[in-house]
C-alpha cells in the first residue's frame, strides 16, 4: 500500500500551562523561540514590539507566573534560534506566506504583553477594590492593544466586566483586579487555543488525502495508522486541577493498557488451551470510579457545584468531596490538616499523589468572557479577526444560555475526549512505546537508577515483565519450533550413545528435509519433539534433585523431613517416576498454533542447543 494522506486530531490541549509552569518546567517553545537572539532581524522584532527583551521579561516564560525569574533548571532548549528557522521553514513548505507568519508572531507576541497584565499594579483599584481599571501607564498594555489591534477601551471593558442574563435582562458586573488578573489568563488561553485550531485546521487541509478526515478514516473501510503523544503522571510540590486532570488521563489510558497487555495475554493462553494459573494484576477501577463515577466521582462533583452557580466555590467542593468520598473508596484520602487547607489524595496506579483545590472551579468553568470575540472581532489585524470567529463559535452557546447550567465544562470536555480516545484506541490494535527520563537534570550519559526504576513502575512496565515472564514469553509456531530445536531430536533419544559418539548429528538436516510439510504433519512432529524435550527436562531435574536429597543432611529429631527448600520446590512438580508425562511440569505446552515456553525452560534448550550445534562445528 501507499500512503494516501495524513489528518492530525487534538485531545487534551493542555491550555494551563499557557500562563503558568512551575520553576524548572517551561510553557510552549513558540515564546521562547520569538524572543531568542538572533531569530528576528532587528526591524522584525521592532515591528513585534520585542526589541531588548528577554524570557525574563513576561509572565508567561518565568516560572510561577512572573513570580520567578530565575534560570531554567534544566532547560535543554538552549537553540531556540535553530527551533525557530526550522519552524519557519515548515510554514513555508505548506504555503504560510512571509505576511500570515508575521500576523501569526504578532499575535502570539501580544499574548507575552497581555501575559505581564496579570500581575500586580496592572489594574488600579476602583471604589474600595470593588472595581478596577488596566493602568493606561503600562508599558505591557500599550503594546498588547497595538499588536491586536484594539481600543484601551473595548479591551478595559471585556477584562475588568463581566455579562449574564437574569431572566431576560443582561446584567453588567464590575470584577475587583484579582479577578479581572483571571479574565486576562482566560483571555490570552482562549486566544492561544483558537490560534493551535486555526493552525491544526491549516496544516490537515495541506497534508489531507482526498478521503481523509477524522471522521471518515474509519467510516470509509480504509486502513490507518494512528500516532498518540501523552503527557505521563504529573505530580509536583503543589498538585491542582491541571494535574488531577493529566493523572486522570494517564489512569484511563493505565487500564487499557492492562487489558491490552494483561487481559489479552490470559485470553490467547485460553484461546491455545494452554495450561496457566490466571495472574492477577492490580486493577485501578476503583480509581476512576473516584475520579468519574455519576454522582459520586471527583469531577462529577465538581460539575455539579459550578452548576449551581455563584452559591459555590472552592470551600464547598471540597466539603462536598469530603462527605461522599471519604468512606467510600479506600484510594481517597484526607486526614485533620488536609481539610483545614481544602487538600485530598489519591493512591494513584502510580502513587499517591495530594490535590490541592485552589482554583478547581474557575478552572473548570474556563469562561472566556463573553465580549472576547466582539472585542477581537474589531481589530485591525485579519488573524485576529479570525480568532475571533473561532472563539464566537466555541463561545455562541454561552451567549444564549441564561446561566452556567447549560455549558460544558473543562472535566467534562476532558472526560469526553477521553472516551472518544479511548473508544479509537479499542478499535486499532495498539502498540506502546515508554519514553523513560534518565535523570531529572535531563544530562546525557547519565542513569539514575531509583527515578528510571520508578517510571517502569509507574508505566506499568514492571508488572508486564513479571507477568509475562510468569507466563510463557517464549513462542513459537510448530514450523519454527520444529526448524530451530529439531537438532536436539537425535541427541535426546539416546544422550548416553550421543555422547560418545557426536558423529550421530550428522543427517539431521536431511531428516528435517524429509519431514512432512502438511499442517497436520508439523503438529504431529512438534508433538513428538516437545514430549522428548520435555521427558529430558523431567527427567533432568529428577536426577539434580537425587543428588540434592543425598547431599542435604539429615533432619534433626522433631524435625519433618517433608520440609522442601524453596530452591527444590520446583523441582520436586516434576513427573519423577511416574510414566505420565505432563508436558506443563516441564514448562513446555503445545497449544493450537503455537508452541509455548516458560523462560526458565527456554533458557535450558538454547543452552543444550549451543552445545549440540558447537559439537557439529567442532566435528566439521
């Protein structure tokens, strides 16, 4: 086949990092890029109203919001420039021209601007803190409303008031300047976001085949391949609804996991009629029925206190939580000084983890103002006008709601695209692959082995080894068992005469040659060398575990003599003398298709098999 074309879907854009990041973690490449040396000509940075500045001079590319300007602690980056001309390169190859890149840039610029009106002395307190006003004396403020292309005053309305029906009249609310720090975090999030869909929409109509979409690549019964990128567990001094939400996705996305590798496993061993005590395996059910579960969960919690409007806020959610989740579910926890502060953890898959509630409901409003897209609207600048378009179309619903009652929230959104995800992935049949993190300094050459360790357990890749070695790792089908162990036939019926005369070997090729080609006759010869194997390997370990009885002293007085080391135990689950043979004791199967192996047996032929294939080089 040929690749007829490509389509690039979004889940979970993660918009919060947009305006805030720990210290040590940075927001999106595109911010760093523009302000790097050397990326932009003089004129150009002039034009973007960046010329002498750095990362250190916004909200957005410092740490704590603003808070923290200090350097990146591991920020490996460090060519920007070169990210930058790659980036500008790519726009060209699907025909952004020179002036939509620079009105792209120029928007994202105003964002750095707008990002520096959320700290404090952006906005003058008005009637006694009441109401607030942006400081016209910003720097910041003056090129933001140059780069949109807006008016002081449409953009001092839509930051600074808010707008909601009673009954059938608008109501105007003034907001104090905390809240209003919040309406411009929305602001500049809705916008990036709107910036990301008008992009992704751009480049799927430059690389889309001519029946591909998102919609049709599974409707038109072609095949297609699917690449997934998602962030893994997040867990930092101070964990909120971003990272409750991250750790959602990764539990979900956990549990397909198990029952892709763990649950499907068990099933072939079945479908083959192979012999296996089941292994269970921790399931986290429980923790999304915490998280989601109707009525009950964390987020349908949370929904239900931001419908009922301004009655509630962070101290109720949490109460709530509190009371329909502390007896409940024994992955839930919150002792006496958690509730004083409005904190609760989760025992994740991968560890526990504790929220803190500040900002859960705003969070999960996320309201744009209503007036963004009659603000942007307005603006002198095409690309804005454009994102006004794309927000006015996420946003129409709300205008014509009376209250929050009908709009959808972030959890739910999240939650939604989850299940669609999860719903894709079903239908494919997926492969994994874990990205694992040396070091937290990000450094080359260097293994620390206590954080390596912890991401395999925390990607559920420890418990897949154990199971899978618990099981049987080793597979193969009748002809490729027959073609690679077939060697050891001659020298397994008669090893006493084999080894004192090697000479026997020579012919076995031509025996294979001779063997029958037919499905049946594979079988039948497969069987017949898996029960010589296995009558060897019985009968091996019989003979090592005479040996151990003969040298082990003998039992003091009192005490059994049935008493069995562990060492011998799996021994002594061999056929002995009895004439029954069962081929699972040895820990070789022959299922319906295959030929299935216990890595300790496995490990066993191949060095038998090294040994007989030496002997008939060496004889050469």
């Amino acid at each position: 086949g040929r690749l007829l074309g490509a389509y690039i879907d979004t889940y979970l854009l993660e918009k919060a990092r947009i305006v805030g990041h720990t210290c040590g973690e940075q927001t999106y490449h595109i911010f760093y890029e523009l302000l790097a040396k050397g990326s932009l000509t003089e004129a150009m940075r002039k034009q973007l109203m960046i010329e002498d500045t750095t990362a250190a001079d916004f909200a957005i590319t410092t740490a704590d919001g603003g808070q923290n300007n200090s350097k990146l602690l591991h920020n490996e980056f460090s060519d920007h420039r070169k990210m930058f001309l790659e980036l500008r390169s790519a726009m060209g190859t699907l025909s952004f021209s020179q002036g939509e890149q620079m009105e792209i840039f120029q928007v994202v610029c105003a964002l750095l601007h707008l990002s520096n009106l959320t700290l404090n002395g952006a906005f003058v307190d008005v009637n006694d803190g009441e109401e607030c006003k942006l400081d016209e004396n910003s720097v910041s403020l003056q090129r933001a409303l140059s780069l949109l292309g807006v008016s002081y005053e449409a953009l001092d309305s839509a930051v600074t008031t808010v707008q909601f029906k009673a009954v059938d009249e608008l109501v105007t609310k003034n907001l104090s300047a905390s809240q209003a720090a919040q309406a411009v975090q929305a602001l500049i999030k809705g916008v990036y976001d709107s910036i990301f869909t008008i992009l992704v929409g751009r480049i799927n109509s430059c690389i889309a085949g001519a029946s591909t979409s998102a919609d049709t690549e599974q409707n038109s019964g072609g095949a297609f391949i699917g690449l997934l990128d998602i962030f893994g567990f997040e867990t930092f001094q101070k964990n909120v609804f971003e990272q409750f939400c991250i750790n959602y996705c990764n539990e979900s996305l956990q549990q397909q996991f198990n029952r892709f590798v763990f649950k499907l496993e068990q099933q072939e061993y079945i479908r083959e009629g192979i012999r296996w005590d089941m292994i269970e395996f921790q399931d986290n059910q429980d923790t999304l029925d915490l998280i989601e579960k109707k009525h009950a969960g964390i987020l349908t919690i949370l929904d239900e206190q931001c419908r009922l409007g301004m009655r509630c806020n962070d101290k109720t959610f949490v109460s709530a939580v509190y009371s329909k989740c502390m007896n409940g579910n024994t992955r839930f926890g919150a002792d006496m000084k958690q509730q004083s502060h409005g904190k609760f953890t989760i025992r994740h898959y991968a560890g526990v983890v504790e929220y803190s509630t500040d900002g859960f409901m705003e969070k999960n409003k996320d309201e744009i103002p209503m007036e963004t897209s009659e603000l942007l609207s307005q603006s002198t600048c095409a690309f804005v006008r454009d994102i006004a378009q794309v927000i006015s179309a996420k946003t129409g619903s709300q205008k014509e709601s009376k209250s929050s009652i009908s709009r959808v929230s972030v959890g739910k959104q999240f939650s939604g695209q989850l299940q669609k995800l999860r719903r894709r992935i079903d239908e494919t049949h997926p492969h994994y692959v874990r990205c694992i993190k040396p070091n937290e300094q990000l450094q080359p050459n260097h293994f620390d082995s206590n954080i390596v360790v912890d991401q395999l357990r925390c990607g559920g890749i420890l418990e897949a080894i154990r199971v899978s070695r618990a099981g049987f790792p080793q597979r193969y089908t009748f002809d490729h068992f027959v073609a690679r162990f077939s060697v050891l036939s001659s020298v397994l019926r008669d090893r006493k005469e084999t080894q004192s005369k090697a000479g026997k070997l020579n012919g076995i090729s031509s025996k294979k040659k001779r063997a029958s080609k037919t499905k049946a006759g594979t079988k039948d010869e497969c069987e017949a060398l898996v029960k010589l194997i296995s009558q060897w390997i019985l009968r091996d370990r019989e003979n090592d575990h005479e040996v151990e009885r003969e040298a082990e002293p003998e039992p003091e007085p009192g005490v059994s003599s049935d008493t069995v080391s562990p060492r011998s135990f799996w021994k002594n689950k061999s056929a002995g003398k009895n004439n029954a043979i069962d081929l699972s004791e040895a820990g070789i199967q022959v299922g319906a298709t295959k030929v299935f192996l216990i890595q300790d047996t496995f490990d066993t032929i191949e060095r038998l098999r090294g040994q007989v294939t030496m002997i008939n080089a060496t004889k050469i």
